[in-house]
C-alpha cells in the first residue's frame, strides 16, 4: 500500500509540473504572438514570415511611426480659415472636384465666440432659397482670375446641396459642414469662398 501510494503521489507531481510546463509554454507563445499581431498591423506589408520577429519590433519603435504622425499633421492642416464677427471661425479642410461636374467644399464651423451664433442671412437672397435658414445655402465660390462666381447647387424644392444648422452655434460649439457648387474649368486653381459677412477665404487647388 505504501509503495503504491508512492507512485500515485508521484504520477500526480509529474502530471502537475507537466501542466505547469505547458501553461509557461503557452504564457510565452501568448506574449509572442501580440508583439506580432502589432506588429503585422502596423507594418502588414513588410510581414516576410514567422522568423521575422525581433525585425517586425523595430519599425513600431523607430522612425516610420513618427513619419505617420507627421503625414496625419500635414494633412489637418486647413485649406483656409477666416473668423467673422463674433468670434464665428470658419475652417475649410477640402475643397475637390468630384465625378460629374460638381465641386465640394467642406470644413467646420466653431464658435469661439461669447454668444451663440444664429445667422439667417448665411442662406442668401435668392428667393428660392429661402427655406434653408441658417445654412450654406448662401455661400458661392469665386474664380478669380475669370471672375465667374458660382452658387449653390440645390434640388427642385430649393433645398439647398450644403449643411444645415439648424437652430444655431452655441458658444464652444464646432460643426462639420459642407457645399457642393457647379465645378469650376479644369485649368481653375485659384478660388474664393465667401459666405455671408464673413471674410472672403482664399483657396489654392490643383488643376483638374
């Protein structure tokens, strides 16, 4: 009996230091294959094989991460950006052609004013557009060696092809908005913006 429960309690240890073995294994292998996984996701298309670990750490430590913050920083960078009365600043980040005909200007709008910010006159005196209320609708686009200025596309209610906003800016407030125009010539690369009493905003863009 004795020598029996020997060798059970010694089958027992060998199982458990045999769980334990396993279990640091895969600990190990688990702490490998995140710095992989994060490595593949940020280098994906330098991932050559599984051997290629210790290469794979060092694009996420050195200078490539900090060549994308800096292509995300030139990219933030704005088109334009005038502040009106009031502290009203109006930011323009795109301003492209698109298929069709069309021109699409888009930024945000924020008040970095004390009050909020409700103007009816941004919808312009068209007539037809007077059912937009605080909005784009008035806005156009200038070229400026041609001098042809170009209005607001709307629909055939006259809902304007731009942003609405609705009951107005409250102080601290920021909004994304947008304003889709006929597309000015292809060789047109020197614009302006305008909308209500704000400043005109100058807008340099490549050729179609």
């Amino acid at each position: 009996m004795d020598l029996r429960d020997s060798k059970s309690r010694l089958i027992l240890i060998v199982i458990a230091l045999g769980a334990a073995l396993v279990i640091a294994v895969a600990s190990c292998s688990g702490g490998g294959d995140g710095d992989g996984g994060g490595d593949g996701g940020s280098a994906s298309s330098d991932t050559g094989g599984g051997s290629g670990g210790t290469d794979d750490k060092q694009p996420d430590t050195g200078a490539p991460e900090g060549d994308e913050g800096d292509a995300g920083a030139e990219d933030d960078t704005p088109l334009a950006e005038v502040t009106g009365q009031g502290g009203v600043r109006l930011t323009i980040t795109s301003a492209e052609r698109d298929a069709g005909g069309f021109f699409t200007v888009s930024g945000t709008l924020t008040n970095d004013g004390s009050e909020r910010f409700l103007e009816i006159g941004w919808r312009g005196d068209e007539r037809e557009l007077t059912n937009n209320g605080f909005s784009m609708a008035g806005s156009s686009v200038v070229d400026k060696v041609e001098g042809k200025r170009y209005l607001i596309l709307r629909d055939t209610s006259g809902r304007c092809l731009c942003t609405q906003f609705g009951s107005g800016l409250n102080p601290g407030d920021s909004v994304e908005w947008f304003a889709q125009f006929p597309a000015p010539p292809d060789d047109a690369t020197e614009l302006e913006f305008n909308i209500g009493n704000m400043p005109p905003a100058p807008l340099e863009i490549s050729a179609g």
